[in-house]
C-alpha cells in the first residue's frame, strides 16, 4: 500500500485516470424517498433494490473493476424493529432473485461485515451466492452489511495482536501495511471514487481506513433516484480532479508525461 507521496500509486496507474476502478456507494434516501410520495419507508428500500440493480450494470459496462454498496451498517441495527425485519427480509429475497442474473452477467459477489449478527438462512444465502460467483471475472460486487469502519480497524488489530501474542510477530513490526492487510478489503485496489445519495455530507463509519485517498462525491439525489446518467455525473466530476496523493501539482503532471 503507498504511503503518501509515493510512486507506487503512480505505477498503479492511478494518476490521471478518468475512469474509477472502485467505487464505493453509501445508499441514502430510500426511506426518505417513499416518505415525499406518503408511502411506507420498505417502499423506498424495494426501490432502492431496483436502483442497485442499475447501477450494478451500469458500472460493468463501463468497466469499472469494484463497486462497493453500504447496504446495511453496524448503526441501522437502531432502527424501528419493524423496519430491519424488513430489510432483513429484503436483503435475502433479493439475494434469491439476482443470483442468476449476476451470475449470468459474471458479477462477483462478496460480503463484508459482521455476518454472525444476520439469521440463519440469510448467512446461508450469503455463503451460496459467494461461492457460486467465486470464479467470475467481471465486476466485483462488495456488499458491506453489518459493517462499520471502526469495526474493521479493530478486528484487523485484533488480529495482528493475536500474532504478537502468538510470537508469530514483534510488536515493532506492526504498521500500517501489516494493519491494512488485514482488513476487509486488503486484497482488492482502495476506492478511487467515493458517492454519497441523499444530500448528507459524511462518511458514516464507512470503510474509514480505505478511504483516506478516495475523491468524495455528494449528491442531493436520492438513492432510487440514482441510475447510469447520475453515476456518469460522479465519474465526470472525478475524471476532472487532480489527484496528487501528497505531491505537488507539477510533480503529477511530470509523472503523467514520463
């Protein structure tokens, strides 16, 4: 992982890039939407299903690498019981009807989070439509559920500090390569493009650690209103930014002309 300034992230061909290879989505707006048209708040989320399922085509056709969704964090737990029977409910309906289709389409699915905290059934599902798409070799789908940032700092030192106390490490060669090793999506490049639905401007406890890099993006959209010409939007926004990762504008210039 480059630290900053290095020219590691110039050799990952990140400089001048108009086109993202991961981007992360926080998915906001859906109860809120269905609110405006005085129906139920499911209403927005079942809408917010169909908005995935666009953007989800929309970024493998333009060869976007990784597409990261918060679909449910570590907070939503907070929400009214009725509502995340709901999602709960949601999330493993949609996770039986897509399969196929992503499938089909050569999406890779893969979840991160807690998962232990979901029922039976859904961890089941889970596991299924991972191993199905484990071998596919378009876009990488990531679904954070039950996730928070924090969360993954902490079970990533949880876990190193395991080596340590194993002998299998000494404390000295703890660092921030070794901790971003560890976490949830060490093995896949850090996201380029980051959006936010739904007119809130934060992060959320969203993939903290992966984001200190990333172009931020806010829109007043919500998210079933989100589809291909709004994620053209945020790219278009992100191809016309300079990304300098600690060095000088005419540094990144130079590196992009040699």
């Amino acid at each position: 992982m480059a630290e900053e300034g290095d020219t590691a992230v110039v050799e990952e061909g990140r400089l001048g890039r108009s086109m993202p290879r991961h981007v992360a989505i926080i998915m906001d707006g859906n109860g809120r939407w269905a609110e405006r048209r005085k129906l139920p708040r499911h209403f927005g989320h079942k809408a917010g299903v169909d908005a995935v399922r666009k953007v989800v085509s929309a970024c493998g056709e333009r060869g976007i690498e990784v597409l990261t969704l918060f679909a449910f964090s570590s907070e939503n737990w907070r929400r009214p019981a009725k509502e995340v029977g709901l999602l709960m409910e949601l999330f493993l309906t949609t996770l039986q009807k897509e399969i196929k289709r992503l499938h089909k389409n050569k999406v890779r699915i893969r979840l991160i989070g807690d998962l232990s905290a979901f029922p039976e059934k859904l961890q089941q599902r889970i596991a299924e439509a991972e191993r199905v798409t484990a071998d596919n070799d378009g876009l990488t789908l990531v679904i954070a559920a039950n996730y928070g940032g924090r969360w993954d700092i902490a079970q990533a030192a949880a876990r190193l500090a395991g080596q340590v106390k194993a002998g299998t490490l000494e404390p000295g060669q703890v660092d921030a390569e070794r901790l971003a090793a560890e976490l949830s999506l060490a093995d896949l490049p850090e996201p380029d493009l980051f959006i936010r639905t739904g007119g809130e401007q934060r992060i959320s406890n969203f993939l903290l650690w992966q984001l200190a890099y990333t172009e931020l993006y806010f829109t007043d959209r919500f998210w079933p209103d989100f589809d291909a010409e709004a994620l053209d939007e945020a790219i278009a926004s992100f191809g016309s930014r300079q990304r300098r990762f600690g060095m000088t504008g005419h540094q990144v210039e130079s590196l992009k002309g040699a």
